[in-house]
C-alpha cells in the first residue's frame, strides 16, 4: 500500500500525536551503597534526583524507602520535593536496597516527561539511615550532547558514584 505524499509532510513534523524529539544518550548513574559493619545495621533511606543550574528539581530519579514518614530525614529531597508532591514520590517509590552496586540512567527529560534543554544540571543524591548517619553528594555536569565521565566521591552512607554518557550520535 502506498502512502500518500500528502501525509508525509505532517507525519515527519510530528503534527499528528506527540511532539518529535530528537533522541538522546541517556546519563548512566551508578551508585554503591557501602557495607557497614559497626553498629545496628539499616538499609538506607535513598532518593536520587536532577536539578537545574538554580537548583530547582527538574526529574525525581528514583526513592528507596520503607515508610513514607522517614522522607523527612531526607532533608534535602523533603523540602525540595517530597512534601509537596507526594504522588510523584508514590510513583517513584521502591524497596530499600542493601550493599552493593545500583545502575540507574536519566534520558534527559522532566517530570513531565518532556525533554529538557541543553544546559548545566546537578545529580543529587541523598541517604540517611535509622540509627546510622545521612549523606549527600552533588555532581554538576553538562546536558549538551558531549560525553560526561564523572566520579563523584564516596561519603559515610553513599559509596562511589559514576556518571557516564557518551557524546549525542
């Protein structure tokens, strides 16, 4: 069957359905939560997110949790965006994870799911643990379509991270 002419044009400009966007090379994130042998072990509270250059939350990642009443201890992730938005923490929401080495990936769009522009974000990830201690770390990198190798480095409850991306085909 031939498809007619008349129907390509609107087809290739993404007038019928969604808007078209270009694809990308997501941002491979990996993360390790270290073993800890002293004390009352607990698996970490966890949340992982992206922010713009004025560090506003642009896509909540992923959140490790048991019970949403410790989303406080996460103090970062608590005022920024899970006290005003609890359903999109509901939908993000998985199990705690105990020691070891995690792969998660942003493909470079909001909450929304709309791609967002070239630019300067921040990787945020927060841990606190019952009876343990909490941590932050930060990575600044650059959404342009150029490669990102990036370590960030191992904290009380947040063990090596790597960012990864390579350059926009």
């Amino acid at each position: 069957m031939a498809v007619k002419s008349w129907l390509l044009l609107p087809l290739s400009l993404g007038l019928f359905g969604a808007a078209y966007a270009a694809p990308t090379t997501p941002l491979q994130i990996e993360l390790e939560l270290p073993s800890i042998t002293q004390g009352q072990y607990h698996r970490p509270y966890v949340a992982v997110w992206i922010e713009d250059a004025q560090e506003k939350p642009v896509r909540l990642i992923e959140v490790w949790r048991e019970k949403p009443d410790w989303d406080k201890d996460l103090r970062r992730f608590w005022r920024k965006t899970a006290r005003a938005d609890q359903p999109l923490v509901d939908a993000r929401t998985g199990a705690t994870k105990g020691p070891g080495r995690y792969r998660l990936q942003w493909q470079g769009d909001d909450d929304a799911g709309k791609a967002v522009p070239a630019g300067k974000y921040q990787l945020v990830i927060e841990a606190a643990r019952e009876h343990g201690g909490r941590n932050m770390v930060k990575q600044v990198f650059d959404w342009d379509g150029s490669a990102i190798a990036l370590d960030i480095k191992a904290g009380s409850e947040i063990g090596k991270v790597h960012l990864s991306r390579g350059a926009k085909s």
